[in-house]
C-alpha cells in the first residue's frame, strides 16, 4: 500500500512539472487576425501545449466529454487546436456573456431556418465567430452581416441589395440563405466540418485541398487550406462548447437590448421607420435593430414586392396612427430603388466600366461636412458606384473636391443573351458559377438545368439565365 501511494505521489509530481513545462506564450500575431472577428485579443495569450501525457490528459478528458456530451450531426472532435480556442474563448467572459443574452433572440430565428433546409442545428453558432451576432458587421474585404455574405454570394443565394435594402444584414433572410449554401456544400462535400470550412474559404479551395491531401478528413487537409480556415473550425467547435457550459467558466448571461417579442407584417407601402417609432412610443434605435437591413430606415415595399415589417409586440399602441403611418402613400411617389452593383473590395479594384453615355455625366462638389452616403443619396446612386467612377480607395472625400456621377444612364456593362452556356471545370461549384454571371442564382441555376444537387461533373454544360 506503502508503495502505491509512493508511486503515485512521484506521478502526481511528474504531472505537474510536465504541466509548467508545457505552457507557451504566443504572441496575438501569430494566430489569424482579422477585423469586427473574435479570434484574438491584441494582448498576449497564454495557450496550452497539446501532450499524450496521461494525468494532463484527465484534465483535458472532461473537455472531450463535454463535446461528446453536445455532439449530434456535426462531429465535435477535442485536439490541441480546439483547446487553444476553448482557453481564448472561455475568457472572453463579457463577449460570451453577451451572446448568450443575444441568442434569446436570434437563435429561434437560425433554428428555423436550418430547420427548413434540415440542417444541424449546430450550424448556428458559427454566427459568434462569424459577427458576434452583429448584422451591421462588415469584414475588411465586405463581407456583410450576421452571416457574413460576400456580395456575389449573396445574390447567388437569392440575397437582395440595392439603395434602400441590403438583405445580408436582415437576420431572416440571411439565415435561410445559409441554411441553403449548407444545403449545397454538404451535398459536394459529403461531410459537416468540410462544409464549414468551405463558408470560410469556398467550396472550391476545399475541393482543392481534398486533392492535394488525398484526403476528406478535416484534420487531414487543415494544412492546405487558407490560414483562416485552417483556425476557423477549432474556433467554432469551442464556440458550441463554451455556449453550452458557459456555467463551468463563470460566465453569466447579460440581458438583451432587443424585443424579444414581437409582431411581424407584410407593408406594400413606403414605410418610415422613425415615423413608425414616433408612434409605437419606442426608441428609433430600438426599432432599427428589429429592422437592420434597411439602410435609408425606410421599408420600401410595393405591391409587388411587399416588405418585411418586425414590430414591437405592444399593447395599447395609437392604432389609428399607426395605420396613417403604414398607409402614407407620400414617400411611394419620392422614392426610386436602385440595384446595388458590388461592394466587394477585391472586385471593386478590378472592375472597370465598359461603356458609358457621356451625355449623362454631371460633377459635384464636395461641400463641408460631407460624405459619400450624403452624396449618394443625393443622386439616388450607391456609393459603390461613386468610388468605382472616381477611382476612390477609401470613403474618405474632402471640401472641394468634384466627383464625377452618372444620374441618367447607369454604367453599361457587357449585355448578356438570355442564355449562355458554361462548361463547367474542375473545382467549380454553383456558388460560383452564379457569382461569374449577373442575375444568376443558385436556385436558377439548378432549376435551368434540372439538377436535382448542387453536385457537378467535370465538363458538363450548363445553361445559365441572365434575366
């Protein structure tokens, strides 16, 4: 018994030295940095090594049955890149507490929409590593919303942006729109953390990391995927895990600041937000945040087009004014919608218009206190197109200076035929496809064509509609 208790002392010893041994400190530069994400702090984090040591394992076992305990469709593997993420992450007490108050809120809305498309509920979290669940988020390159759609996906995925909408930031219809992409890239990847990795990065870099590894394995390909990927899986597989035991790191939910209840209509009128708080008796802020994707804070439905309303639930509300309000036909004859081009950093540095109407050009000069968005709305044009038009780099514009604009005639761009056709080559995907062609959705793609998945074979034809 004597030397039972002597062995195991020496290996409690052992433990801890290989504990302190095993530390390391890595600068914040050296993991993926990235503007409005949540991967590191700017300060210096103390991570974890990975070791087989067995007592270190006894620590780390309780992490990999947590996980096990959460785990349903998409496998929640534990490995030293998950722990570094669950170490950064479970300290993050304020920001999770945070998000725990916000999926009050949104998580109903994403649990709907995966639900519709019969995708892992799981799926969902990836939202806190993607936004913090902020639908005003814009990354550096312009990916927008709590989903974080580039443009071209976006529209891809049926996602409409033009002067008064941009629907990325609405968290309903960009829900449902990544409920769709994961549709698709499970159906060509065949596996849960390879279709996360490829909202990332794109379906067609982890077709080409598949090849270069020889492998479908996450783990197994990790090292030929872009660098954010790469950290972007093991931080969403600890996002799941601290959501789920935010009570084992002493980290507290902090209330909403939005209705948690509440109403929504279809308007097929012009409708002003601000006019609309005035009378709900609410803060403008408060009903913007229902309403993110509207930009001008006015909900342009039509007849044709009606909009999508969401209001406070609220009892004893001005009915009658609410009704003057939801049914003023002034802002229909003032407003004029214009669709949005890109807002895409890399495509706006490369395109170049093709052909302009000169007739239509007017300049205008700068004055004080000015900015792009005034100077957009002004015309009734996007400011997307006055950076494109004026070679502009950044927003920024001083007093004085003259921005040439087109308010007539848009810019013209090369006229598609009804159709053409496409020959589709190794690694492309439908995503893809649809963001080459102007109008083209995923769902018109697949429809055109009677494809009943999103998987494709090398050298097929495809038909794609511009209209």
């Amino acid at each position: 018994m004597i030397k039972k208790l002597l062995f195991t002392s020496v290996c409690a010893l052992t433990g801890l030295f290989s504990t302190s041994f095993a530390q390391q400190i890595l600068k914040a530069d050296s993991l993926y940095k990235v503007s409005n994400n949540i991967f590191v702090n700017n300060d210096t984090v103390t991570v974890p090594l990975a070791t087989e040591n067995p007592l270190l394992l006894s620590q780390n076992y309780i992490y990999k049955l947590r996980l096990d305990s959460i785990a349903k469709s998409v496998p929640l593997p534990h490995n030293e890149y998950v722990q570094q993420y669950i170490d950064i992450y479970s300290k993050r007490k304020d920001m999770f507490g945070k998000m725990m108050g916000l999926s009050n809120y949104y998580f109903p809305i994403f649990d709907k929409a995966l639900k519709d498309y019969n995708i892992p509920q799981e799926i969902k979290y990836l939202t806190i590593v993607e936004s913090q669940m902020n639908p005003h988020a814009v990354s550096r390159v312009g990916a927008t919303g709590i989903w974080q759609f580039m443009f071209g996906t976006g529209k891809a995925y049926g996602l409409k942006m033009d002067n008064f909408v941009d629907e990325r930031k609405d968290p309903v219809q960009a829900s449902y729109a990544a409920a769709a992409y994961f549709r698709d890239a499970f159906e060509e990847l065949g596996d849960w953390l390879l279709a996360i990795a490829a909202y990332n990065c794109g379906k067609g870099n982890v077709t080409r990391a598949i090849d270069k590894a020889g492998s479908r394995d996450f783990w197994l390909i990790r090292p030929y995927l872009p660098k954010e990927t790469r950290n972007y899986v093991p931080a969403f597989i600890a996002a799941v895990y601290v959501m789920n035991y935010s009570n084992k790191h002493q980290i507290t939910e902090q209330a909403c600041n939005l209705f948690l209840k509440t109403d929504t209509m279809q308007v097929n009128h012009f409708v002003s937000l601000s006019a609309l708080a005035k009378v709900l008796n609410v803060e403008d802020e408060s009903l913007f945040a229902l309403n993110p994707s509207y930009k001008k804070k006015i909900v342009n439905g039509t007849a044709d087009l009606p909009k999508r309303l969401v209001l406070p639930k609220m009892k004893g509300a001005d009915l009658a004014g609410l009704y003057d309000v939801l049914n003023n036909e002034d802002l229909d004859n003032k407003m004029q919608v214009i669709q949005a081009n890109t807002d895409d950093v890399r495509e706006l540095r490369k395109r170049k218009p093709s052909a302009i109407v000169a007739s239509s050009v007017v300049y205008h000069k700068v004055s004080s206190g000015q900015n792009l968005n005034a100077v957009a709305n002004k015309y009734g044009i996007e400011v997307q197109d006055l950076k494109v038009w004026n070679n502009l780099k950044t927003k920024t514009i001083v007093p004085g200076q003259k921005l040439k604009i087109y308010t007539n005639k848009r810019t013209v761009y090369k006229a598609p035929a009804s159709y053409l056709s496409y020959k589709v080559k190794r690694g492309d995907t439908l995503s893809e496809i649809a963001e080459k062609f102007d109008g083209a959705t995923v769902q018109n793609i697949k429809r055109d064509n009677r494809l009943a998945r999103a998987g494709l074979q090398v050298g097929m034809v495809l038909k794609i509609s511009k209209g």
